[in-house]
C-alpha cells in the first residue's frame, strides 16, 4: 500500500510538472506577449517598457524556471490586469468554485445514486428504461443552454431563484443543478450497473439464503460493493466539474475562478491564465489520489 | 408425522425457453442425508435453489407438493420464505471463494444471521459464532472473526459458510457441491465435517455432488439426476449393488474401483452430452445416449419400483 | 445447471432498437442538411435585413411566412442560419474526431501493443491530459492565437483524444493475447503485419463506437466555446454563437435561444443514440 502511494505521488509529481511545462508554452503560443498586452495603440517603447517589466526580455529557458521556481514556493506570479498576486486572486475566487463544484457533485449523488439502484433493482422494466433514457438526454444537454433554460423558467417566469451574483445559497442553486446535470448520467450508469452486478454476484445470493431483509440485502450487500466504482468516480467527477464550471459560473456571473480565467484569457493576463490551468490540473490530481484512497478504504482487499 | 423435505413433481423454468428441472419429486428425513448425484447441467443446483426460492431473475418454480416440516413453502411469500432461510433451512454453495461479501468481517457476515433471526445480541451473536468457528475446526476463530474473506483460504471459507449456516441451529442444510471448489485433500476435511456434523446434530442434509466416492461414504439415500428428472431413487447399498436404470449403471462404471480395477481395462464412459430440454419435450431424456433405446423411449416412461424404496424411471424391467 | 445463466429477453438491441434507428435518421437528417446545407437555405444566411428584426417563428401569433423560424436581433432568417449551423457543427464534430481519432488511436495502439515502458509512457500521456481542464485550456488557446475554424479543429483534437487511447489501448492489449495473432507471429510476420492486419481490424468497432461518441463531444464542445465567444468567429452561424447572439433577448423572445438550443440537443443526442446502438451491435466496450 506504502509503495503504491509513493508510486502515485511520484506520477502525480509528473503529472503537475508536465502540466506546468505545457501550461507555460501554451501562454508563449502567441509569441511576443509584451505586444499583446501592450494593445495596439503602443508606441515601440512601451512595448520595450512592459517588456522589461515583466522580465520578458529575458531567454525563455530562464523565464521558465524562474516561473517553475516560484510557483513551487506557491509565488505563482503577478496578474498584469488585477495588479496584485496570481495566488491572492485564485485564493479569493476559489471559494467560489468550490461551494459551485461542491453543490453540483452533491446533487448529483443524491439524485443518481437512488435513481441507479432503483434502475438496478427494476431491471428491463420501462422505469429502468426511463432511467436511462434520462441519462442520455442529460449527456446530450448543453450545460450552458440548460443554464439559460434554468434561467428563463425559474429566475423570470416564475420568479422563485435569483438569475445572478453570489449574495446567498440561492444563488447557488441553479448553477449548483446545472452542473450536476453533466455528472448525473455517468454516475447513474456506474451505480446501476455496479448494483446489477453485485446483485447477481455470489455474495448476494448467500445473503439472500440467510433469510436478510430486503433492504439490508440491497443497501448493506450490493450497495457496499457497488459503491466502490461510484465513489471513486465521483472525485474525479468533481475534477471534471471544477474545470467544467467555467462555462457556469460565465452563464450565472459568478465570480469564481473559471470567470476569473475567462476575464483573463479575453485580457491577455496570461500569468493567471497558465496558473489557473495549473492549480485546476493539481486539484484533479489530488482527488484522483483521494478517489484511490477512499477506493482502499472501501474495498477491503485493497487493504494490506 | 411428516417428512423434513417432501418435494413432489418440481418444475423450474427459466423464461419459456428451457426447462432446467421438470416433474423431480424427492424427500429428505429428518437425521439423514438425502444425497443428489449427476453430471454438470442436469438440475441439481436448480432443484436446490427452487426449494429455497432462490431461483435467479426470470426462473419460476412449479410443483404438486413442497413442504418443509409439513407446511406449505409454494404458500409462503418472500418475507415468510426469508424467516425460514438461514433458520430452520441453511445452505451452503459450491463456490466458497466468492460467496462471502467481500466488504464485510467473517464476524460481520456471520453474527447478522442470528441477530436478523433471533433478535440476539451482537455479543450473544458473536459468542456463538466464535463458538460454532471452533466447531467447524477453525483455529482462534476470535481472530479470523475480525478477518475479510480475501484473507482466508478456500477451505476456510467454506468452514465458514458451514459455520454460518448452522447460526440459527437449521433443520435441513442444503448443501451444494461444498466441495468441489477445493483442494481434494480439503475436501476429504470439509466431507469429514459434514458427516460429523450432520450426525451430531441430528441435521437432515440435502448433498449434490456429482462426485459418486462421496455419495458412497455419506449417504443415507440417492437420487440420481438426469436431464432434469430424478432417474432412480435408493438407499445408497442397494443403488450401488443393483442399479436399474441405463443411466445410474453408465455412471458407476465410471468410477475406478481400487482393486477390482484391472490396470489395462478402460474406464467407462458415457457417450454424448445432456440433451438440451426444451418445453414440451416428451420421452426418456437419455434415450440419445441409452444402448438399450429403441422407439417407445420417446412417448412417456413408466415409472417403476424394483425393490420397497427403490424407484426407476424406465421401461427396462426391473 | 448454473442459476446464473438464465436467460433475459431484455429490450431489443442494435438495429432491432428504436433508438438506434431515432439515431441514424436524426444523424442522416444531420449530414443531408451538412452536405446540402447551400441547395437548403430559404435565404442567405449571411444576409441582414434590420428592417425585420426578431420576426417570431411560424407557432407564434404575427409571423412572417417568408422565415418560418423567425428572425434575428440582425434581421437573418433563423431557418437558414440553422441550417449552415448544422454545417458547421458537423464538419467541426468530423474533422475534430479525424485529428483526435488519429492521435489517440496511435497512442492507443503503441501502449497496447508493445507493452512495458512504451505503455508506461502512453498511461502517462493519458493521465496528463485527463488533468488538463479541456474548456479552459481551448478557450486559451483560441484567446491568444485568435478564432479561426483550423485552429478550433487542431485544438479541440489535440485535446480529444484520451478516449480513444483508452479504448485502443484496452482493446489491442485484448486482441494481443489472442491466439490468431500468436498464430500471425509464429507464421512469421513483422511488427507492422501484425499491427495492420491483425490487430487494427478486431479493435475498429469499437474505435467506431468511440468516434460516434467523440463526434457528440466535439460539437458540444464547440457549441461551448463558441457561445463563451472564443469559438467559431462571427458572422459564422455556429449554434453556440446563435445562442450567444441571441441572450440579451432570451427574456423577452425565449425562442432565440430554444431553436437553436433543441437543435444542438437533438443532433447530440442522435449521435448518442447511434452511437449506443452501434456498441451494442458490435458488442464494444467503450467505458473508460
């Protein structure tokens, strides 16, 4: 186990540094920054000017691990447009995006866990037909036009929800169902196929030839093993959901950090754009790691 | 006073294509081992799931009498059915590596039984499970209490499905092929066990196996299947001694017999394979297979008694 | 007998399904309008006429029957700007799947073919690019490098390709083991016999499967940046954009966003469709 979780830091160390490497050579795609963001009306010597600066005029290799060397002490740079610290500005607007990822994936447990196990449970009938039905509509359903349909109905016509902003729990409650619409299908196909499996399995027919109640054989039983997939596609769900947000959190102005990187990729503020793709890619990283820990903890066999 | 199992012309169906089990009649008394012998495929394990309604999604049970201490099991619903397995009528599985949930103690698994039928406590339930662990020759059972199932062996395994079983003191333990899935040396163990347990506790066993050296040691009486029927039916002496039916006779000499065996003389074997049995099939199921087969073995076979208790089913005269 | 091998009858499957065949006529419906789109469109798409602003569509009260949609904040016919939509959406969703199809399956191959370190370094590769959040790092890109419909193709499908390795890789792995390639090595063949006559044709249904999938994906995904403005450049009629355009008026005239909405929804769902029924067909395995 020891050995296992060193391996998979070692990769997840790879991992991040692979991603900062591309995160940097993505922002420098362009090629002159110092033109870029200097706009179209400087004159040569601003463009000098910002590029000094900004230490552009130094070789590539160097601006590199300068970058490289600052972000592991976490100094991930200053954002060009905000004036202020790349780390201040993500640590502000993370809250944000947390509660919004947080809420998404909780809604999206609660509903497609019971809708999977009973999908499983009423197998081949028309309710595990409409189960998956529904799944399918909710793969093919544009997250930003559900948010806009959301919108229209709840926030205008019926006035219940708030359209935008973050002032209370409200505001949360659209974008939160909006994004747990893009992992209810996976995580309802997962449950019910682990449920299906499980309760065909060996172990289940034993508890059923001693006589347990029917809820103790589905809820304890199958749904102990069956859970063991869900869960640990549920963290990275949330990974997916946190890079996913973006699109969100742009439709019901919430000021997260995917809005923060969208302002700054249209403003060419480039230090936040390759250090919100890094600390993203970390975060999934890091729960894809938490996924195989709970897996450990769940599974008993993977536990030595 | 009633017989411990009476089954009467079971039938099991799965979906209307095949029919795994049609018109099987059989009945274990209490205190003796009722044995069920024959080949993969032939409705053993069926048989065994249809008394415990434990059938699989989409089978279906039919029979003219199934009883159980004399009342009625084909009357009871799922929660009625539910009281009686793992109480009064156990089973225990062929497949000892995987009938243990994998995400729970072997303390766990065991103690829910008594606690779900006796309402005792955990610590009465543990007890007597550490207790019955020791019965079934499992060493610091205290320990392997606390175990998961990955961690034992396949024989430890199924002295735990043994152990599990008898929780609630069963009247009747199915026990299906428990030892097929082990070692040979585990097996004589696991065998061993049973017989013991079998005799001290005054259980009535229901035994498939397809193994004849088994039957031989242990049974009290044989049934031997075919093809979804009960071909012949004796105490185990007398099926041995005088086998009536084509098939019983195929099947024993299969079976080397130290010493009377010649080293140069071939073990027999039967031809073929179990026919496929659809619904509607009519006639002997082994007639493809039978040396003795001619055309009446496709109309209806008489069922016929050679001696007091020993059945047959075929037109061959006794 | 084994209790477990019942038999289950279960809804019909492949072509013997409905939704396969909702699928494939959603998806032909798709690829006539893609392909015919110029011969389709009642009017030019690309033609303003501010006279005749947000016309409704034909089940509204007051509708124009020159543009059975309605019209734009711009005075465009809806009808036709759907139409050309359809265009882009599916030529983006097949080019994307070629670029990503051709990175992954290759990828995909390697790993599952030769094994050790290659296959360390392709799992890598995998698991690098899962952690690359895909919206934000195309919005980057065409952010910096500025819209144009290549640079969307190159992205979106240098960015795709992870199921495909996956599944490649999974299958080749399958196909590797099995006794007619050992047969194939023993006759005598190189590497790349083996590769291409062996191995590519028992894993290309279920490369079919993913395709399908990944060609919803791209569309999407288009659909997505383009509504963020950082997709297809303007004035092309791309549904996202559509749907971009149209917001300031979604209050008052909600279906500006619903045509082209459903129709975003309807074509990704089709593909699913076809998509889900093909696997079944073919018996593949797709889950990641």
């Amino acid at each position: 186990m020891l050995n296992f979780l060193t391996r998979r830091l070692i990769v997840a160390f790879l991992v991040a540094a692979t991603v900062m490497t591309l995160a940097f050579v993505l922002t420098r795609l362009s090629g002159d920054l110092a033109t870029s963001i200097a706009g179209a009306n400087a004159t040569q010597a601003d463009i000098e000017a910002i590029r000094k600066a900004y230490g552009l005029d130094r070789p590539v290799l160097t601006q590199f691990f300068d970058w490289v060397g600052r972000a592991l002490t976490g100094d991930l740079g200053n954002s060009y447009f905000f004036q202020t610290r790349v780390s201040t500005l993500i640590a502000e607007r993370m809250p944000v995006t947390l509660t919004l990822g947080v809420t998404g994936l909780v809604i999206a447990l609660f509903v497609s866990i019971p809708l999977g196990i009973l999908a499983a449970v009423r197998e081949g009938t028309s309710f595990d037909r409409a189960v998956q039905m529904v799944a399918l509509l909710g793969q093919a359903m544009p997250s930003f036009w559900l948010g806009l349909l959301l919108m229209i109905t709840f926030g205008l016509q019926l006035g219940w929800l708030p359209i935008s902003g973050t002032g209370s729990w409200q505001n949360f409650v659209m974008p939160g169902v909006v994004l747990a619409f893009s992992a209810i299908p996976a995580l309802t196909r997962l449950t019910r196929a682990g449920m299906i499996q499980a309760m065909g399995s060996d172990y289940i027919r034993t508890a059923r030839a001693k006589g347990l109640s029917r809820a103790s054989i589905l809820l304890k039983h199958a749904l102990r093993n069956a859970a063991i997939p869900v869960v640990a596609i549920a963290a990275v769900q949330l990974g997916f959901m946190l890079g996913g947000s973006i699109v969100i959190e742009q439709v019901f102005a919430l000021h997260g950090v995917g809005f923060l990187a969208w302002e700054s990729i249209a403003k060419n503020d480039f230090p936040v754009v390759q250090a919100v793709v890094l600390v993203l890619a970390v975060i999934y990283v890091a729960l894809t790691m938490v996924a195989d820990l709970m897996n450990a903890v769940l599974d008993p066999r993977l536990r030595v | 006073m009633s017989a411990l199992l009476e089954v009467e012309q079971l039938e099991v169906g799965f979906g209307s294509r095949t029919s795994a089990v049609r018109g099987t009649s059989l009945t274990v008394e209490r205190g003796e081992t009722h044995c069920l012998v024959g080949e993969s495929g032939c409705g053993k394990s069926v048989t065994a799931l249809a008394i415990m309604n434990l059938l699989a999604r989409g089978g279906y049970r039919r029979a003219r009498r199934l009883s159980f201490q004399g009342n009625d099991l084909l009357k009871l619903d799922d929660r009625g059915m539910a009281r009686l397995r793992g109480n009064a009528m156990a089973m225990i599985f062929q497949e000892p590596m995987t009938s243990l949930n994998p995400a729970y103690t072997v303390g766990s698994q065991m103690t829910e039984v008594l606690r779900r039928h006796k309402g005792a406590s955990q610590r009465a339930a543990t007890d007597r499970a550490a207790d019955l662990l020791a019965r079934v020759g499992i060493t610091a059972p205290g320990l392997r209490l606390g175990q998961f199932p990955h961690q034992l062996s396949g024989g430890l395994r199924q002295r735990v499905m043994i152990a599990m079983a008898l929780m609630c003191d069963p009247q009747l333990l199915i026990a299906d092929e428990p030892t097929t899935a082990l070692d040979v040396t585990v097996q004589a163990q696991i065998l061993r066990l049973l017989a013991e347990l079998q005799r001290d506790l005054g259980l009535g066993m229901l035994l498939i196996t397809h193994d004849l050296g088994i039957v031989a040691r242990v049974a009290t009486r044989v049934s031997v299947m075919y093809a979804g029927e009960v071909v012949e039916s004796a105490a185990t002496a007398q099926l041995f001694a005088d086998p009536k039916h084509p098939y019983t006779q195929g099947l024993l000499r299969c079976v080397p017999v130290p010493g009377k065996q010649r080293q140069d003389e071939p073990l027999g074997s039967i031809p073929g394979t179990v026919p496929r049995i659809d619904p509607g099939f009519e006639g002997c199921g082994f007639r493809e297979r039978c040396t003795f087969a001619d055309a009446s073995c496709a109309h209806a076979v008489p069922q016929q008694t050679a001696a007091p208790g020993h059945d047959y089913l075929c037109r061959l005269a006794p | 007998m084994s209790a477990a091998t019942m038999v289950n009858a279960g809804p019909k499957r492949g072509w013997k399904s409905l939704s396969t065949w909702i699928g494939a006529v959603i998806v032909g419906a798709a690829m006539i309008c893609a392909i015919a789109a110029p011969l389709l469109v009642p009017h030019d798409p690309f033609a303003q006429d501010l006279a005749k602003r947000l016309q409704v569509p034909f089940w509204m009260a007051g509708t124009d029957p020159a543009h059975l949609l309605g019209t734009d904040q711009l005075g465009r016919d809806y009808l036709s700007r759907l139409i050309w939509g359809c265009r882009i959406s599916m030529l983006i969703g097949v080019t994307v799947t070629v670029v990503s199809g051709l990175i992954g399956i290759t990828i995909g191959v390697l790993g599952g073919f030769f094994g050790g370190r290659i296959d360390d370094a392709v799992l890598f590769a995998i698991t690098t690019r899962l952690s690359i959040p895909v919206v934000l790092v195309a919005l980057a890109v065409v952010g910096l490098l500025g819209t144009s419909m290549t640079l969307l193709v190159l992205t979106l499908g240098l960015l795709l390709w992870d199921r495909f390795a996956v599944v490649a890789r999974s299958t080749t792995m399958q196909v590797r083991n099995l006794d007619f390639v050992a047969a194939a090595w023993c006759a005598g063949c190189s590497r790349f016999q083996v590769l291409s006559r062996e191995v590519l044709p028992n894993i290309a249904s279920h490369l079919v499967v993913v395709a399908t999938l990944e060609v919803a994906l791209a569309i999407l995904l288009e659909a997505t940046l383009s509504f963020l403005g950082l997709g297809v450049p303007p004035p092309l009629p791309s549904w996202g954009l559509m749907i971009a355009e149209a917001k300031d008026y979604m209050f008052f005239s909600p279906w500006v966003i619903v045509i082209p909405g459903v129709a975003l929804f309807t074509l990704v769902l089709g593909i699913n469709l076809l998509g889900d029924g093909l696997r079944d067909l073919f018996g593949a395995r797709t889950d990641t």
